[in-house]
C-alpha cells in the first residue's frame, strides 16, 4: 500500500492510509477502500497487464464529467510492485435513486457531438480490447470496429460453426439494416447498463466504467434495456429531452447483438444461443 499512499500524496496533497478493506466491484479488478482520517479513496487493483486498461477507464471517466456527467473522478493511477492501481474518488453509492434525472443526465452526455465515429484511443469493454478507429460512416464503424473484431475473436475462440456463419452473414447485412439511419457522432457511455450506474444517498445518479466512443446515441440506449434494464421512467425523462428516432426498436437487436457477443466470448454457456437468435431476427428483416 506504500505506493498507493504515496502517490495519492502526491495527487491530492498529504494522505496515510489506515485501513484498506476489500469490497466487490465487478469481476476484473480487485477492489478496495482506503481510510486515513476524514478521506476515503476507491481503488482498483490489478496485475501490471491492466496498465492500459486503467488508463482508458480513466479517460472514459474525464470525458463524461467534462460533458455533464456525476462520476467518480480519478484521483491517480500508477504501478508498483508488479500490480497496476487505479484510485478513484469515493462516492456512497446504492442502487435505487432518480432514474428520470439519470435520463436526462444520459442526454446531456448524448449531446456532446464529435466529428468522427470512434475515439482518440482504443478502449476495452469489459475484459475484450475494443476498437476505436475512426470512420466517417456510422455503418462501417458499427460493422468494422464492432462486429467484426467479435466475429474473429469467436472464431480464436472456437464457438459453433453455424454462429460463426451467421454472424459473417449478418456482418454483411449493416450497411442495409442501417440504410437511411445517419445518426450524428454523439458522445456515449458505451457499456451502460444498470450494473454501471448508481446514486448518491440524495438520490443523484453516478455513472461509472465507461467504454466511451462517440457514436450512435441509440447504441446506449439499446444496452440499458439488457441485463435487465432500467425503470420506465428513465426512457420517458430521456425522450422528453431527446427523443428517439424512428427505427430504434429494429436497430437495438443491432447494437446489443455486439454486447452479446461479448459475452459469449467471455463467458461462453447461453449467450451464444441468445446471438445466434439475435441474428435471426436480424437477418429476417429482409
């Protein structure tokens, strides 16, 4: 804890740590929170491979407050003794809270505009690297730095020949499912479902490791209504500022197909089966 301590030091003026107890927070990192007097910091804790993956956590985490977003602001990240650390601000979170002014917070993220599909820098969702090159069509980035990469990484990972198939089938098919749908290159979340927000005690939404690209706004949308989704009155208070277009109930399988597939490489079991289904549906759109 030596180095943690010393450089939270060095971030946020003199600190010592006292108690340091470990708390669940996902199923990457090692998490923990430290104690010293009146501060309390988060931590994430890894081995030195997750470098990168700390660095893009922390640049996802500065461009959503930099558009308006509650989150827990990097405090430093580091290296010592063979294991990469990330300290984060410390913030009391709980599960229920105002998920109408989580919309609305969603929808000022949602109207930072860039000038490209992509990011400034490759990032990761979940464990998998993911790709940010830029494109100035939003159906190629979709199909090029989304799907694709999943569909190679399934074939390394040597899941079912007939999902495999299908997924290159449904590769081909995006520029005609996204024919006529020119979104503008918005600022996203990029992993946002109801595991990656939280409140504060009074009730303010937080939101927490992002995977953020600029792209489709529906993309965002589209995932918070997996894994079991939000509140109705998250998506009315969202649609009040910033409705959605016409389509998005057809392109959502689109955009969570690419989680889903996620998932199946991760985790395998019946997430596959769930993406194989997926791009039935999809491919029967015609």
């Amino acid at each position: 804890m030596a180095a943690l301590q010393a450089s939270i030091s060095e971030a946020a003026g003199g600190y010592r740590i006292e108690r340091a107890s470990t708390v669940g927070g996902g199923c990457i990192h090692r998490c923990v929170v430290l104690e010293g007097g009146s501060r309390r910091y988060f931590a994430k804790l890894n081995d030195r491979t997750q470098l990168d993956a700390f660095a893009s956590e922390a640049d996802g985490l500065a461009a959503l407050a930099a558009s308006g977003a509650r989150v827990p602001a990097p405090v430093c990240r580091g290296e010592a003794e063979g294991e990469a650390f990330l300290v984060l601000e410390y913030l009391d979170m709980r599960g229920t809270g105002d998920h109408a002014a989580l919309g609305r917070m969603l929808a000022r993220v949602h109207s930072v505009r860039g000038e490209y599909f992509g990011w400034g820098r490759d990032n990761y969702i979940g464990s998998t690297p993911q790709l940010n090159r830029r494109a100035a069509s939003w159906s190629e980035f979709w199909r090029d730095a989304r799907l694709l990469p999943q569909l190679e990484l399934a074939g390394r990972n040597g899941l079912a020949r007939n999902l495999l198939e299908k997924t290159e089938r449904l590769v081909d098919a995006v520029p005609r499912l996204l024919a006529g749908h020119a979104p503008a290159p918005s600022q996203l979340h990029g992993d946002l479902w109801s595991g990656n927000a939280g409140f504060l005690p009074g009730g303010e939404p937080v939101l927490f490791d992002p995977a953020v690209y600029w792209g489709d706004r529906e993309a965002d949308l589209a995932m918070t209504e997996l894994f079991g989704g939000f509140p109705p009155g998250f998506y009315s208070a969202y649609d009040d500022v910033a409705p959605r277009t016409p389509g998005y109930a057809r392109r959502k399988t689109l955009y969570n197909l690419y989680h889903v597939l996620n998932h199946a490489n991760l985790f395998g079991g019946g997430y596959a089966s769930q993406a194989e289904r997926m791009i039935d549906e999809l491919l029967a759109q015609g």
